[in-house]
C-alpha cells in the first residue's frame, strides 16, 4: 500500500509542479508589463525600467523561474501590484472562506445522498428523487444561483456576510450559496448510487444477509451502501475539484469574498502575483483532494492495490 501512495503522489506532485510551471509561462507570455500597471501610465520610462530591475523582469527567463520556484517553496509570492498586501496571505484567506462554501455544500450532499439511500427501504423509492435530479442537472449553475439569490433577497431574513466564518449570521448567509453549488454532485452522486444500488440489492451476497434476519436498514446502510463506495468515491474525487468553478460563480453572485471573486478582481486589475497564487492555491487543492481519495481507495477495496501491483 505504501509503494502504491508513494507512486500515486508522485504522479500528482508531477501535476503540481506542471500547474506552477504553467502559470509561470504563462503570465509572462501576456502583452502586459508589471512594472507599468505598478506605476501607472504616466510613469516615466526611466522609472519604469528601475522598478523592472527591482522585481527582477529584466533577468533571462530561467533565472526569473529559478528564482519564481525558491520563492514559491518559502511560500513567498510577493505583494499585490494593486494594493501592496501580501499575496499568500490575501489568498489563504480567500481560500478559507470557499473551502467553507464547498464544504458546507458537501455536507448537504451527503444528506440528500443519505435519503436517497434510506428511501430503497420503501417502494418505488426512485420516483421523485428521479425528478429531482433531472431538474439539479438540467439547471446551469449559475441560473440557478441568480433564482436562489432572488428568493433569499425577499424572503432569507440573512442579508449580510462580514468576510469571516466565524459568527452564526456568516455560516447562515453561504447555505443559499452552498445549496446552489450542492445541486450538482447531489444528481450526479445520487443517479450513480441508484444504479449500483439496483444491482447490489439483487445479489446472492444480499439475500443470504437478508436470510440470517438482519433488519432492512442495517442491510442497506452497511452490507449494500459498503459495495457502492467506490464508484461513488470516484465520482466525487472528480466532482470536488470541479466545485471550484462552481464556487467562482455562486461568490460572484452572492458577493462571497472567496477566491472566485478574487480571481475576477486579479484579472480586471491584472494582479498578476495574486492571480499566479490563487491559480496555485487551487492547483494544490486538486492535488491534495486527489491524494486522499487515492488514500482511501484501499483502505474501501484492499484489490485496487492488488490491481495496480499486477
């Protein structure tokens, strides 16, 4: 198991390593120079090319990315162009503030998928959930964030976000925002787990369960539910990475100071240090998602090792 996360972790760090490298050459490739937007279009060319020796621009390309790396690694990504504060620090704390969004948004996914789960104890139990995902899956993400916002402008008595997560009013003002970007994996994890469901239900090892008087819940919350973990596993190691698109454009709606509106702000004002590490920040969050479903693969199916071993 060791040699197979070792493996795997070096197959995402190659991933990381390619995200920074990426959006290294790339914000040096645009047609724009730091140092003018630093100091302004009226700013003399003579001050313009000091502050150019200052940040470094005038450097050949590989000793700008050696030294873009060793920075990186000292978790130094600069200062704003804009405002002068700290990158990293503007960032993290950004970040927090989605992280909390799609964290929030998972928990009531995993609570749809739960009833989802219970309702295979009653007949017909596909009927209305059925609908309810075809509706969630039909609707753009940002559709749906512009109805929502509209409703809890009339009738959400919350109006108000301080930028933090730490009071009751903050957490109540992002779980209109939170059940916006839930919608998605709330469809697609519950058509999966309906699919395996059908199946594992209809097998020999289920009937034999069944045989030795266990009660129905218990069958298909531990025996039934237990066979379905991985497909749903994989499903939502795709679908976590992916909620960060879906979290740009709910913060944009409902004016939530995450990365999202971050990055729109980063772009407008062409930040190009805060836009390197929100993209990075990002990059290691789909690294890090990634390596712990990698983690818990074995742990649900000791065959994946197995497999990978062959």
């Amino acid at each position: 198991m060791i040699q197979y996360l070792l493996l795997r972790g070096a197959y995402y760090l190659s991933i990381f390593f390619g995200i920074i490298l990426f959006s290294f050459v790339l914000f040096h490739i645009i047609p724009s120079d730091p140092a003018r937007t630093i100091l302004g279009p009226n700013a003399e060319q003579a001050q313009v090319e000091a502050l150019r020796e200052k940040l470094g621009l005038d450097k050949p390309f590989y000793l700008q990315l050696a030294v873009y790396f060793q920075n990186i690694l000292r978790l130094d990504f600069g200062r704003s162009y804009v405002d002068n504060r700290n990158v990293f620090h503007e960032v993290v704390t950004r970040l927090t503030i989605t992280l909390s969004l799609i964290g929030m948004s998972m928990v009531m996914t995993l609570g749809y998928i739960l009833l989802v789960t219970i309702g295979f104890l009653f007949p017909s139990p596909n009927r209305l959930s059925d609908l309810s995902d075809f509706v969630m899956t039909s609707l753009p993400v940002f559709f749906s964030g512009i109805i929502v916002a509209l409703f809890t402008l009339y009738f959400y008595p919350v109006t108000s976000f301080s930028g933090g997560i730490g009071s009751i009013s903050d957490i109540l003002y992002l779980i209109p925002p939170a059940l916006v970007l839930s919608f998605y994996p709330m469809a697609i994890l519950s058509g999966i787990l309906k699919k395996e469901m059908s199946v594992i239900l209809q097998t020999p090892y289920i009937t034999a369960e069944k045989s030795w008087g266990f009660p129905d819940i218990v069958i298909l919350l531990v025996y039934a539910s237990r066979n379905a973990l991985i497909p749903l596993l994989s499903a939502l190691s795709n679908i976590l990475p992916a909620l960060l698109t879906g979290a740009f454009i709910v913060e944009v709606i409902f004016s939530i100071p995450g990365t999202g509106s971050l990055l729109v702000k980063s772009i407008l004002e062409q930040d190009f240090p805060m836009l390197e590490c929100t993209v990075i920040m990002n990059g290691a969050f789909f690294v890090v998602v990634n390596l712990m479903f990698e983690s818990i693969y074995p742990i649900v199916d000791p065959r994946i090792v197995k497999r990978n071993h062959q």
